[in-house]
C-alpha cells in the first residue's frame, strides 16, 4: 500500500489481524490485547464499523478463555512442583479471566488442592509470602501468555535481528548501534511486552542521552501501548521540536491528539511541518483524517481527492475517500471507490480485504441493486466472512423478498433469525 502503509495497524481490522496471528500462535494474552484496541478504536474512531464489534467480542472472549485454561495448567504444574503460592496466583488470574461457569468450578477446586497441599485452611498468596504486591507480575502475565526469555538465551538476539531485517537499510544500521538495552526493549515492545519495553528504552535513552536518537520514537510507541498517552506526547513534542523532518513522529503525535479530540493540535502541528515534508502524500493524508475526525467531510474529501490527483489512487486514501463519503451520506460515491479498491485487488490478484466488499455490497443494497451479481457477492461473503453471516443471510433474504422468490426469502431471513437468537 506504498507510503501510507504506516495507517495499516491503526484500523480496528488490522489490530483483529494481529489479534488473529496471536491465537494462531497461541500467544492468547498479546491477543486480548489487540482484540481489546479493536473494539477501543471501534468504540471512539470509526464508528462506521460497529458491524466488527460482536465478532471481535467473540474472539475476546475465545482468547480470554483459553489464556485461563493456560493459566489453570501452569497452576497445576506449578502446585505439583510444591510452588503453591505461584499456583495460586495463576488459579486467580484465571478466576478473572473466565466467564464460563464449568471453567471457574475447576478453579476452584484446583484453588482447594492447592490449599490442601500448602497445610493452610485458605489459598495461600504470594502477597502473605514476600509483602509484595502482586499487581506488577499480574499485569505483565496477562499481557502474555508465557513468560518469554531474556536477551542472554540468544531468542531475542535472533527476533531482533528478523525485526532489523524489516526496517529501510539506514534505519537499521542506526538501531544496531544503541546498544543492548535498546536491543531487549525493542524486541519486548514488539512481543507486547510493554512494561519491560518502557525500562528497557529509558535505559538506553539514558545510555545515548550525548547524541540525538530515534529511541524515544520507540519508547513512545510502547508509552501508547501502556496507555500512558500523557508521557507519549511529551517524548513526541519534543522529538519534534528538535527532529522536524521525522514523518513517523507525526502520525504517532496526530493519533494522540485525534484520541484526546485535539484537532486543532493536531491541524496546526501538520502546519507546522518543514516545507520539504508538509506537501508529502503521507503529511496530506494525515491533514485529510484529522478534518474527517472533526467533523470537517467537505475538507477532508478535498484533501483525499488532491492526493489521489497528485499522488495516484493508494488504496488507503481510497478507503480514506470512501469512508469519508459515506460519512456525508453520498452512498453512490463511496460506492464508487469501494468498486475501485476491488477492481485494483482483482487485477493485481490480491486477496479482496472482506470489509471493503461489504461495504460495497452494502450500499449496492442500499442504492437499490437487487441483481443476480450482487446475491452471489454477498453467498462468497458468507464463506469469506462467516462470523457475519447471519447479516449477509438477512441481505440475501431481503433481496429475495424484493424479487418475488417469498420461499427461498423466507428460508434466508429464518436463518438470519436463528443466528440472531443463538449470538
């Protein structure tokens, strides 16, 4: 997606991706994470995708589950080696996790054996063993699903260097000079690991505190992850101030201000931009989202059409286009560029992204369009997308129904209905 393929991991689709990967590989708890920043930015930024919500909710509460059934088996393990304590605490994380009443019976009787094994009438904790709080240790489990290894085991040396291996040549050779607590806070903020990413890259700011760096770029990054949006700003003012021609800083800036409804923040930074960087495709895009998430669609359309004319049609300044279209009620417009994003996607044998053909199957529905070719986009959605098919069988039913066919619109909209009751 060229230059503005920065935007990818801000949409609510792409934290789901992520979320997705994550249970593919097990990591249950980075993918609560991502579930949970998806129906965050659903709820406060794009509020034309709360279709997305109940699906992601759903796979929230997957990942949820089976980040309790990990914890239950590493209490069990953990009881057998004689660490009751620990056990206890992973039994209690469970607890909180789960919503299944079966799941929190078997915690409850593996919080009893554990009890019973330690010779105490009651659970023992590690607060009553060493007077800590548990509230560090507990945060940092459920943001992972394992404990993950230290710098020194050679895994984060080698997943450093895959991570280097993606980076412009230039900006990787740069990284490989901070130093190994760059090295380890870098890894831990792509593993999701938050809190160690934070102390890692304060070292190492502190470390090359004599020259000017992109670490606190970095060390922003994981500030956001942590939610600490008041620390992220003041890194990013100031790197700013003192680095003007970064473009990263800017979008990372611009998503604090938009999240804290700051758009004039955010309009007069991208004003304030260098000359050489402030008509840049990737700086224009960014004025464009900050009128749309003003409320300002007639600016935020000129500015996504003058880029498109400039810069050549992007697919994410299309969706941009579009989204902004449909904002101001022009259906057939929107409906327009969702039918280019496919058409481009096709010729280039790229896999159809299942939101955009939604929508515009959606709004072909809406725009009156009852055509065999449309009944036949939203059956493959069925089996592209079919955590929503219940929504596409009530559009197949109603299509029906508008074409006279009241057994088959019947059957379709029945199905909608068991669906329905059964979510």
């Amino acid at each position: 997606m060229g230059l503005f393929s920065i935007f990818a991991g801000k949409k609510p689709e792409d934290h789901e991706e992520r979320g997705d990967e994550c249970l593919r590989n097990k990591a249950f708890g980075d993918a609560r994470i991502e579930f949970e920043k998806a129906l965050h930015k659903i709820e406060t930024r794009f509020a034309e995708k709360k279709h997305l919500t109940d699906r992601i909710q759903e796979k929230l509460f997957s990942a949820s589950e089976s980040l309790a059934e990990e914890h239950i088996k590493n209490a069990e393990a953990l009881a057998e080696a004689g660490d009751t304590a620990e056990a206890a605490e992973f039994c209690q994380l469970a607890m909180d996790l789960t919503k299944k009443e079966k799941t929190r019976q078997r915690i409850t009787q593996a919080m009893q054996q554990i009890a019973e094994k330690s010779g105490e009438k009651q659970i023992p904790s590690r607060e009553a063993e060493s007077g800590q709080s548990r509230g560090a240790s507990t945060d940092n489990r459920q943001g992972r699903d394992s404990l993950e290894p230290d710098m020194e085991d050679g895994n984060d040396e080698e997943l450093f260097t895959v991570l280097l291996n993606a980076l412009p040549h230039d900006t990787a050779e740069v990284y490989r000079q901070y130093g190994n607590s760059f090295a380890r806070g870098y890894t831990a903020l792509n593993r999701g690991d938050f809190d160690k990413a934070i102390e890692e890259l304060s070292a190492a700011m502190e470390e090359n505190k004599e020259e000017s760096t992109l670490i606190s770029l970095e060390l922003a990054t994981a500030y956001l992850h942590a939610e600490n949006h008041g620390r992220a700003r003041q890194l990013l003012e100031s790197f700013i101030r003192q680095n003007p021609k970064e473009i990263r800083a800017y979008h990372l800036l611009c998503d604090i201000y938009w999240e804290a409804g700051e758009f004039v923040a955010a309009s007069q930074l991208i004003e304030s931009a260098p000359p050489e960087i402030r008509r840049s495709s990737f700086i224009e895009l960014l004025d464009g989202e900050t009128r749309f998430q003003a409320g300002d669609l007639e600016g935020a359309r000129t500015v996504f059409n003058a880029c498109i004319e400039e810069n050549g049609a992007d697919e994410i300044v299309l969706r941009s286009l579009a989204k902004t279209c449909e904002a101001a009620g022009d259906i057939e417009d929107a409906r327009e560029l969702y039918a280019q994003i496919m058409n481009h996607c096709t010729s280039c044998q790229a896999i159809i992204d299942p939101f955009i053909k939604r929508r515009y199957a959606e709004l072909s529905f809406e725009s009156g369009d009852i055509s065999p070719k449309l009944l036949d986009l939203f059956f493959s959605l069925v089996q592209e997308d079919p955590d929503n098919r219940g929504v596409y069988y009530l559009h197949i039913g109603r299509i029906y129904e508008k074409l006279g066919e009241q057994e088959q619109a019947g059957r379709y909209l029945w199905l909608a209905g068991q669906l329905e009751e059964g979510s």
